[in-house]
C-alpha cells in the first residue's frame, strides 16, 4: 500500500523545493536553473554550453556551480573531495531523519541509496566487486557473437517493411535482449521492462512536476515488483547469469540484502539498456545527415568503433552529473565550502574546444574522440561502457550493412528527459525511393 504522505515528502524534498527554487533563480539569470526549466535550452543546448564555458571553467550560481570545461569536469569526478550523495555531507541531522522516513524501499530509484549511483566506498567499492567481472573487456568480447546474433535476428524482423520506428523495432531491442541475457531475465519480461525504464527513466531529473512524480514513482514501483519476483525465481532455480551469482554470493559481510539485490539489478538492467538504446538512435541520425562519413565507415569496417566514440561524443546519452564537495576545498581557484553541489555538463565538456579541434564536426576518424566523459570517470565510471560500446558497434554496423540507404522518414521525436538525451521515436525509411505515407 502507497503511503501518500511518504511519497508526499519525497516530492517535496528533491522536487519541489528544486523546482520552486529553479523558477526563482532563472529570473536572476542562473544558467542551471535556465536548463532545469527551459525546453528549448534542453532541445539544442550546444550554444548553451558554449556559454557556460565562456564565462569561465568554474560557473558559480544560486544553487550550484557548473562547469562544461573538460578539465574542470574530469577533476570532479575523479576527485575524492566531490561525493555522488548528498545525505550525509549536505543535510542537517533534523533533515535527514526526515529523508530516511520519507524512503520507500518498494519505490527505489536509480539515484537512492543503495544504488551504487548515490553511495561512496565502502559500500560502493563492495558492490562494484561483486558484479564487476562480468563487466570486463574480455567478459564483454565473449558476447559479440551473441549479440551479432541478436542483430541479425531483428532485422530479419523487418525484412519486407518499407519504413518504421527504429527506436522500438531495433534501438531498443538490442540492448534489453542483451543485458536481459547477462541478467538473467525471460524474454517475456522485455516490452514490459522496456515500457517502464523509459517511464522511469525521467527518474534521474530534478524539478519534476507532481504529476511527472507520480507517474515515475509508479513505474519505479512496478520495475521494482517485477525485479523482487525474478530475484526469488532465482533463489530457487539459479542460473549461470550474473543475478543468479549476486543472489547466492558470499563476502566477508555475507549476502546482499534484498534492498542491496534489487537496488542492484535494477541499476544494471536499466544502465545496460538506456545508454545504447540512445547510442543507437542519435548515432543513425548523425550518419544519415554526415553521408560522407557513413561512406567512410561502410568502406572501412575498422572504422565503426570510431562511429561509436563519435557518437558519445557529440551527442552524448547522459548530458550532465552531480557531485557535493565532501569538504572544503578549492577548485579551478575558486573555494568550496562543505556541501557545495558542482554539476558537471558532461556533454559540453565532450565538447571544449581545448581538447577536441573543431568540436562541432562530426569526424569518425576523430583521434582522441574516446576522451569524451561520456561514461564519467573515476570510481563512479560506468561499468557497462565496454557493453554499450560493442552494442553501438555492432548494433551501427549491421543496420548500415543491411540497409546502407536507410534515411530519416520525417522529424523524430526526442525523450523530455533532463540528464538523459535520445530519441523516443525516430522514423526511417529503410531503402532509398520509397514512397511511404
């Protein structure tokens, strides 16, 4: 049963004192609060980016410095002075009491502790131990095959259509039946798993509406009742997936607890889905409207790999992170106090021109293109990269391969997500010369 007033209070501490407070700083002109509350910053923010970093490496607020200078960026998150989690190093006691009874284990999102998204070692080091080695370049490798497989399979599916929506037919089916694999999940469950990542995926914004609230808090909840029914199917009839392992692995604290299993899954499974479903879809974008450097990868194969890092690196699918000074220190010659939140514009660091020559060009020969901070940095490094990446490369490779004359069919649609960016519906047309209504 929904506990209103708990769900009340959680709105109200991380969305609505953000939004009203947003409202009043963009009056005065604060840059963050301009990109919380204004679509059309959010639709095309280059120029936006541009200007952050005109004003200097280190932007200071009402509520937040922002930086979109690589340097600057990169330090924050590889620095042991900026923290993911805001609880312990922000709040006054009296609050946090507050926020820890407004938590609703049913309804964890990928930002609420224990995701390793909003947790800091030691509890963050024993998590990433345990699911890591799946997650290593040459545990990703052995799934090429596997997810050519798959490739080939859904398009085969379209074999006969003149047009369709890439996004659902293919973007997205790659990767959930690729990570559901790695984890464990029947393939039953992936339209439904699809369906509500994209609903919560809203999850990661600030400033949500109460409407907007509900509406990810449900689907958060039904993601969240889905994982605890797959994690006791496993109790009792293991597998050899990764889920199966962290359901009956031991370290010197013992098991995971439910809470720490369900946090867990739930951050893989949507993490292994949502950056190359994004990947895919503006990548297909940039190829078509660059024919020259599709022609460039289709004549060289050994190109591809470049595509991908281009790609995250233009149009990255995680636009910006948080990190709280964990104590008073100095950063780009300005002090901190304790506190202070440095967001971090990921992709208009991807973007500065100090490391990357002609950053607005879309050059799949790009030298240094897999320097974008794309899949941050650090600690906090995204664990799937090595995953996303072989996706994007196979994923790319066989859709051009297939359909070398594949173009848009028609303005797409993007996601209205804040920190996520990609295309929620992106129709094409499959062959050149068809006629399609």
């Amino acid at each position: 049963m929904i506990d209103r007033a708990r769900t009340f209070t959680r709105w109200a501490l991380f969305h609505g004192v953000a939004r009203a407070a947003s409202r009043r700083a963009v009056r005065h002109g604060d840059l963050h609060a301009r990109l919380m509350t204004d679509p059309s910053v959010r639709a095309e923010p280059w120029v936006f980016y541009d200007a952050v970093r005109s004003r200097g490496p280190l932007v200071r607020g009402r509520f937040a410095a922002v930086t979109a200078t690589h340097s600057v960026a990169s330090e924050v998150l590889r620095s042991e002075d900026f923290h993911v989690g805001a609880e312990d190093v922000v709040l006054p006691k009296g609050l946090r009491r507050v926020v820890r009874w407004a938590r609703d284990e049913s309804a964890l999102g990928p930002v609420d502790p224990p995701s390793m998204l909003s947790v800091e070692a030691p509890q963050h080091t024993r998590y990433r131990r345990l699911v890591s080695k799946v997650f290593t370049a040459r545990a990703v490798e052995g799934l090429r095959a596997q997810t050519q497989q798959v490739a080939d399979e859904l398009l085969d599916r379209l074999e006969g259509q003149q047009a369709v929506d890439l996004v659902p037919a293919y973007a997205s089916l790659l990767p959930i039946a690729v990570i559901s694999a790695v984890l464990g999940m029947p393939a039953s469950t992936h339209e439904r798993v699809l369906q509500l990542g994209n609903a919560a995926g809203a999850s990661l914004d600030v400033g949500l509406s109460w409407q907007e609230f509900l509406g990810v808090d449900a689907a958060v909840r039904e993601f969240q009742a889905l994982l605890g029914s797959h994690l006791a199917t496993l109790r009792h009839s293991p597998g050899e997936d990764l889920l199966s392992q962290l359901v009956h692995a031991q370290d010197d604290e013992g098991p995971l607890t439910e809470v720490e299993l369900r946090a867990t899954a739930g951050l893989l499974l949507a993490a292994g889905f949502e950056t190359t479903v994004n990947l895919l879809g503006s990548a297909t974008v940039l190829l078509v409207q660059h024919r020259d450097q599709l022609a460039l990868a289709q004549d060289d194969p050994s190109l591809w790999p470049g595509v991908v890092e281009e790609s995250l690196r233009l149009e990255g699918p995680v636009q910006l992170t948080g990190r709280f000074a964990a104590r008073e220190t100095v950063l780009a010659g300005q002090s901190l106090r304790r506190g202070s939140l440095v967001v971090t514009y990921l992709a208009g660091a991807n973007r500065d021109p100090a490391v990357f020559e002609a950053p607005e060009v879309f050059d799949v020969r790009r030298a240094n293109a897999r320097d974008h901070l794309t899949f941050s940095a650090g600690r906090h490094f995204c664990m799937g990269a090595a995953l996303a990446r072989l996706e994007g490369e196979i994923g790319l490779r066989t859709l051009f391969e297939r359909y070398p004359e594949l173009d848009l069919d028609g303005p797409g649609r993007r996601r209205g997500t804040r920190v996520l960016r990609g295309w929620e519906h992106l129709p094409v047309r499959l062959s050149a010369g068809v006629a399609v209504g």
